[in-house]
C-alpha cells in the first residue's frame, strides 16, 4: 500500500538524527542533574502522532527538532521551577568557560552594568571529562520580536555599549560581538511562554501564536554571548595586542594572523557595524546615530571612540532626541509612503495614552503643540 504524504511527513520527523541521539542517550544524566529536555529526546519516545492519528505530526511539540547545525546547542527546561534554559557543550578548560564563569560570580553578577549572559550552572560530561555543559538562560536575537520604536532601539543600543564597557574595564575583549552573539531575555515579553524552536508559538500548543507584550511595558534585559574567542588580559599585561581572523564580521579591516591588534578597538567596530547594517541602514529615521557609528566604524582603529566615550555619545544622541521621536516607530528603509503613514498611526495609537500624558505634564508645552500633534495623529488615523 502507498504511503500518503501525510504518513511520509510524519516518518521524517520520527527519527531521531545522529545529533538528537546523543542528547537523547544523556537525558536521564541531565535529568538528574536538575534538567529535562523536551518529550523528543527522552528515552523510549514514542511519537505523538503515531499513538494517536487524530494529532496532525506539524502541530505535534514532539515533531520539532532541534535547530540544524547546532548540536552543541538544545533548550531545556529547569526541573526546579519551569525556567526555559539553554544547553552548550563546551570544553571544560575553554577561555569561555572561565570568562562566563568569572562575569557570573557573585559579586560580578550584581552589577547592573554587566550584560554578559549569566551562567546558571556548569555540568560535567558524564562520558568525557574534557567536556562540560554551560547552562544559560534561554535568549532570542535582539530583533526578534521587532523593535516597536525608536526607544526600544535606543535602550539596546545603550545596553549593549554597557556590557561592551564593562568587559573592557575587567581586561575582557569579546572579538565577536557581531549580531548572532548579541541577544536578549524575551521572558518578560511573553506571559505565557513561547516555543524555544517555533518562537512564535505557545510553548506545548504549537496551533496558537504566543501572546506578546509591548516592550515599552516590560524591563527588556540584553546581553552580549559566546566568548568562545574572548581574551582576557591580566591587570599587569601592558602589550595588550592579538593574532586572528575568526570572527562572524570579517568587515573588520585590521584582522589579520600576522599582525598584532587591538582587540577592544577591534569591539568597536564589531558593534559599530551592527548598528550600521541592523539599525541606520534599515530603518530612515536614526540617521541621528550616523556621526557615532561612523566613528565607531573608521577604517583607522585610533581613530575610533574607546568603548566608554561611544556609550557617553550613545547617551548624548539619545537624549538629544525629542520624546515624541521616540515614541516613533523604527521606518523601514523598503517600504512606501502609504504603507509608512498606516504603520506610523497604528504606532502612535499604541502610545496614545502615554503621548497625552507626556504632552500634558511638560512644563513648557504650549496648547498649539498640542493641537498640531493631536491633529497630525488624527491626519494620519484617517488614510
């Protein structure tokens, strides 16, 4: 008999791949370090789907697998009270241990500057000694959700220089502070949980989409990740220069094995660039950034700002915008006046309690500022 392409859809998502087994084949270890990985990678698993046909295998929390070229990486969940957490296998004397290790003591931790990812708990491989598992809070790129305003980009920004300074005043330079290793702690965005692989969705009801909140209402916290080719120099080095080409910018002009650099220069343009390529250059209206970013990313690493003068400019620009410009949504670079002037209403209807309050409680604001605010909403709320 011919398989239909449902059943065929349904045989490749249950087998596991050889990266699955070996999560699978350490679940009870794990488990009993105070860990459960999801329903897929329990021992005996039976697929959902299979024991009851009315489940359709897309829609089954089973059916997901693990994102792909990422073995050394799987979400988790903390037997103690619920905490979504994620996984890395690493090595056990890696720079990234020690550097992880060291920004999430005690006494490091509590410093509100430090926006280097905490890490919960390190694990010992059972099976190998030179590994070990970092567990780390369960984070989501800084953009995902979108950014609602120009606010919420400007905390980002201004968060991540912060945790930029401080690593640079314990003797730390990342090295790749580039996008994938700057991210966020969404938990406070969703009530309810999300899927750590289908983000959009509820977390054991992948049919409904996860109920998000505005991050002008909620603390949104951002960190700087992955120190897997940090250096750390000791208070006494003096020649504080490095060799390499890793990195996931390789616009960085300077990178080379063959001629020493400055790496927390190096950071600067790093972060620099992401704000050219994920801020100004995709959205029309934070070209008030551009004179700091071009700094940031000049060809001559003298030139650049050190981290502490970017975030004081950071902070100046920001504070040097008008409040109703960052109630303003971010204006995509690609898209045309019309579909501008819907978003931007929709944008300021969202802030609308907050516009009149801000309005109302200036000291200085005359009636007919007021009057050409609440008459450009209206203009705009009509198309």
């Amino acid at each position: 008999m011919a398989h239909t392409p449902r059943e065929d859809f349904g045989d490749v998502g249950a087998e596991l791949a050889p990266p699955e087994l070996a999560w699978r084949d350490r679940q009870t270890y794990l488990e009993s370090r105070g860990y459960m990985l999801r329903p897929r990678y329990r021992p005996g698993w039976i697929p959902s789907w299979r024991s009851d046909p009315s489940i359709r295998p897309f829609f089954a929390e089973d059916f997901v697998r693990a994102p792909a070229f990422r073995d050394h990486l799987i979400d988790a969940t903390r037997v103690s009270d619920g905490k979504l957490v994620l996984l890395k296998r690493v090595a056990a004397d890696s720079v990234e241990v020690k550097i992880a290790s060291y920004f999430s003591s005690p006494e490091i931790r509590e410093d509100p500057c430090n926006h280097c990812i905490p890490v919960l708990d390190v694990i010992p491989d059972k099976d190998d000694p030179s590994k070990c598992y970092l567990v780390m809070p369960f984070l989501r790129y800084v953009d995902r959700p979108p950014f609602e305003s120009i606010q919420s980009i400007l905390d980002c920004g201004e968060q991540l220089l912060e945790g930029l300074v401080f690593m640079h005043e314990h003797g730390v330079a990342h090295r790749d502070c580039a996008y994938k290793n700057l991210m966020m702690d969404a938990t406070l965005l969703y009530p309810q949980g999300f899927h750590p692989v289908r983000f959009d969705q509820l977390p054991q009801n992948l049919r409904w989409s996860a109920p998000i909140r505005s991050r002008a209402d909620v603390a949104v916290t951002y960190y700087l990740v992955d120190f897997g080719i940090s250096f750390w120099f000791q208070p006494n080095e003096t020649d504080r220069l490095v060799l390499g080409t890793s990195g996931l910018d390789q616009d960085v002009p300077e990178l080379s094995d063959d001629v020493p650099y400055d790496p927390f220069k190096l950071d600067i343009f790093v972060l620099g660039n992401f704000f050219r390529q994920h801020f100004t250059g995709k959205f029309t209206n934070l070209n008030f950034l551009d004179p700091l970013i071009c700094q940031m990313t000049d060809e001559d690493p003298a030139r650049r700002p050190n981290a502490s003068d970017a975030l004081r400019q950071w902070k100046r620009l920001s504070s040097s915008t008008w409040s109703l410009q960052r109630l303003w949504r971010p204006r995509p670079r690609d898209s045309n006046i019309v579909v501008h002037a819907v978003a931007d209403a929709f944008s300021l209807s969202k802030h609308w309690s907050s516009l009149v309050e801000m309005l109302c409680t200036a000291k200085f604001v005359s009636v007919a500022a007021i009057a050409i605010v609440i008459n450009h909403w209206h203009s705009l709320s009509g198309l």
